[in-house]
C-alpha cells in the first residue's frame, strides 16, 4: 500500500534539500518571518477577553470576582474545547498543503466549522445554568450570580470563535499570517471603544462586555471569511461545499479528539486553580489574584504558542512533502527562538513586579500581593515556552495523543494533586496553588521534550504522506 501511494509519479513532487552550512539560519529566518506575525494575531485575539477583563475590573470587586470565574468557566467547558479541536486541522491542512493536495483544505476547513458549530450547542445549554453551577460548586452565591449573567450574554461568541478558529488555522497552514495579523489588529481596535461604550456609556456593565467579545469574534470572523471567498491566494484551496466534507468527519474527529484532550486538560489545569480560589476565606482577594497571573500568563503564552504554531506549520507542511531533514530542522530553530523569548519576557515582568497589579485593579492589596507572585509567574514563562513550542510539534506532526498523555499525567498526577496540599494542607493559599501547577508544567515540558528528542522523523514523514494520498485516493473513488 505504501509503495503504491508513494509512487514516482507521486514522488517527483517531493523537494529533497541537502541540510549544510547556512541550513539552520535559513529556517531560522523563515520560522522568524511567519512567528513573529502569528504573535500579533495571536496575542491580539486573546487580548479581546484581557480588555473586557480590565474595564470590568474597574466596576468593583464583586464584578471583577464575577467575571473572572465566569472566564474560568466558559474558557474550561467552550473555548478550550473548541480551540483544542480546531488543533486537528494543524495537521490535517498542514500536511495536505505540504503535499500539494489543496483541494483537501477546503475540505477539512468546512468539516471543522461544521463539527465546531455543532458542539456550540450543548455548550450553549450549559452556559445558561452557570450560577446554579457554581452555587453547587460551593461558590458564593453573589460572585456565581453575576458570573451566570456575563456567560449567558457570551454565548454569541462561543459561535463566532468556533468560525474563527478554523479559519485561522486554514490560513495558517499555508502560510497566509499577513492577513490574520490585519484583521486580528482592526478587530482590537474595533474591540476597545466597542466594550468601552457598552460597558460605561450603555451602562451595560458586565453584560456589555461579554456582548463585545461576541461582536468582536464576529467582526474578526467576517473579514477572514471575505478574504479567503475574494482573494486569489486562496484559489487552490477554496471550494464548494460538498459530500467529501461530510465523508471527512470521521478523520477529524480522529485527529481533533486527542487536540482536544491535549489543549483541554492543560488549560483545565490552570482555570481550576482560580474556581479552587473561590474556596479560600477570602475569596474576593484570592480569586482576583488569581485570575490576574492567570490573564498575565495567558497572555504570554500566546507569544510562545505562536513560534510553536509557526513551527508547527513548518513541521506539517515538511512532513506532507516529504522532508523529515527540514521538519528536524525547524524544531531546533523554534527551541532556538523560545531561548530568546524566556529571557526577554521573565527579565520584562521582574522588573515591572511593583506596577504590574494597577493594570487589573486600584486595589493596594491586590497589587501587592501580586508583587509576591511575580517571582512565581517568571519561573511559569520558562516552563510555558518550553511545552507551548514542543507541543506545537507534536501538532504539526500529528502525534496529540502522544501530548494528551503526557498532560494527564503531568498535570493531573502531579500538578493538581500538589496544588491542592500546598494550598490547603500547608496553608499557602494562592502561592501554593500557583506552586504546585509549575510542577505540573515542568513534568509536561520535560516529557514533550523526550518525545521529541526520541522522534523518528523518517517514519512521520513516511505516516503522513501515506494517510493523505491514501485519503485523496479514497475521496477520487
């Protein structure tokens, strides 16, 4: 079977480069040139939810409370979900592009919008019992009360990011960033006088914050989709809806199940340590504190994540062609870049460790007790970037249920489980929670980076260009 899919005819498609001198800074440059955008996108999308977050904040305690375990419980139950599934499509596009079967993109691009979309809907129900959750959950019933009405009104944009998601990815395996990094950058400047008004101007408060990000992911959505239906660099790609996209379903489950498990329970891992917050003695304090170091490394890991997409491209689209050499290449110059960053970012947030609380709340508590958690937070940016590139790898060459091991076991055997005994048994409160996660991500980063070392990058190769040929072959027939 392999030798009949990998024939001549097949092969003489396939670039063989000779990896010398020079090699290395060559892929450095390309990797450079399609991270350094793919952070602007990325940072830019995750700073909708950091913007409605900031201007809550500055409504009281109570709604800054609220809101903040209301962003722990719809990033836990929608948007990891959705933002894990839409992972498959990493290696399913990259690979297929890799390959030259274009055609293939289209179609798992509208397999994902429609099997995102239909997921939205139970989340959906879900989503509008969430004060009666939490009140379960043990939650205080005036933070859970306001935590139900901003995820009710958030809805819409549970749909606009499954939309949004995928269209991301289908760019992005083919290397069109320059158009994500536009629309992701109008979309933040659409999105801050937006949520401002609804917010304060509408008197909206909460409610029209979580009204914005809806507004926003839709606006976002909307100009891609423009883009890709109008422009001429997605004309291999583009197609017609049709039966194949349904006969697709099947593959992307296959691949989207295990990103899902992958993204979901390292995410999970994290939102847990703020609704674990809630059950400390003062849970208004503790929560805040949380969801702030929560928002600040969730916003860098966007930057670590974005090298890793980029290398997870480069990864795919090498495999699909054939060149195990390069995809082996592209890995180093991705850990070469992550080196960099760790050093910029973890110097950058030491030296603001004083200031960097008043972003989030004109508390003195607040801010201080930030201050004590900095050091923290700058050992989470070594171990971030690390498993944020590794994993992008693993994506790119089609190996998530390799990384949703490795997360089980580091986050939910050791991080957790040494989250709660520090937080609770020894008293520490939010350090400790915050301890015992950092835990969870060394185990992660180290595991991730045994697989990758240990990979046999001729044989993934040889995997991926046999199940696309195999599934174009089965598509013509």
């Amino acid at each position: 079977m392999e030798e009949a899919l990998l024939s001549p005819a097949r092969e003489e498609r396939v670039w063989r480069p000779t990896i010398g001198r020079g090699a290395f800074a060559e892929e450095l440059k390309r990797l450079s040139f399609m991270a350094a955008p793919m952070v602007v996108v990325t940072v830019s999308q995750y700073l909708l939810q950091v913007v409605s977050l900031m201007m809550v904040g500055h409504l009281g305690e109570l709604s800054l409370s609220g809101v903040a375990i209301a962003v722990s419980f719809t990033n836990v139950t929608g948007f990891s979900l959705l933002f894990g599934m839409a992972g498959a499509l990493e290696t399913l596009c990259g690979q297929a592009y890799g390959a030259e079967q274009y055609q293939q993109l289209g179609i798992y691009t509208y397999c994902a919008i429609l099997c995102l979309t239909l997921v939205c809907v139970p989340v959906s129900l879900l989503w509008m019992f969430v004060d009666k959750v939490l009140a379960l959950l043990g939650q205080d019933p005036s933070i859970s009360l306001e935590a139900g009405k901003y995820s009710i009104f958030l809805i819409p944009a549970l749909f606009g990011f499954a939309v949004l998601q995928s269209l991301v990815r289908y760019l992005q395996s083919q290397g069109l960033i320059i158009p994500m990094l536009l629309t992701s950058c109008a979309t933040l400047c659409f999105h801050v006088p937006l949520c401002w008004a609804l917010t304060f101007n509408f008197k909206l408060g909460i409610i029209g914050a979580a009204l914005a990000n809806g507004l926003s992911y839709w606006f976002n959505a909307t100009m891609l989709g423009l883009y890709i239906r109008y422009s001429s660099a997605c004309e291999k790609t583009r197609i017609s809806f049709s039966k194949d996209v349904l006969r697709s379903v099947r593959e992307f489950f296959r691949f989207a199940i295990p990103s899902a498990v992958m993204a979901c329970l390292e995410w999970w891992s994290f939102e847990l340590l703020v609704l674990l917050s809630g059950l400390f003695p003062n849970p208004t304090i503790e929560t805040s504190v949380l969801s702030i170091c929560l928002s600040t490394m969730s916003l860098h890991y966007y930057v670590p994540y974005a090298v890793g997409a980029a290398a997870s491209t480069r990864v795919s689209n090498e495999l699909g062609a054939g060149n195990p050499q390069v995809a082996r290449l592209s890995v180093s110059a991705a850990m070469f870049l992550g080196a960099i960053e760790i050093v910029t970012v973890s110097t950058t947030l030491f030296c603001c460790r004083s200031v960097w609380g008043y972003a989030y709340s004109d508390e003195k508590e607040i801010v201080d007790y930030m201050k004590g958690m900095t050091p923290l937070l700058c050992l989470s940016v070594i171990m971030d970037t690390s498993q944020a590139l590794l994993s992008g790898v693993a994506r790119g060459s089609g190996r998530q249920h390799i990384g949703a091991f490795v997360n089980l076991g580091a986050y939910y055997l050791v991080g957790i489980p040494g989250a709660v005994v520090l937080g609770f048994v020894l008293h520490l409160r939010g350090k400790g929670l915050w301890i015992g996660i950092l835990a969870g991500s060394t185990v992660q980063a180290v595991m991730l980076a045994l697989v990758t070392t240990f990979t046999n990058w001729q044989k993934q190769a040889t995997k991926a260009r046999v199940r696309i040929f195999q599934g174009t072959i089965s598509a013509e027939t």
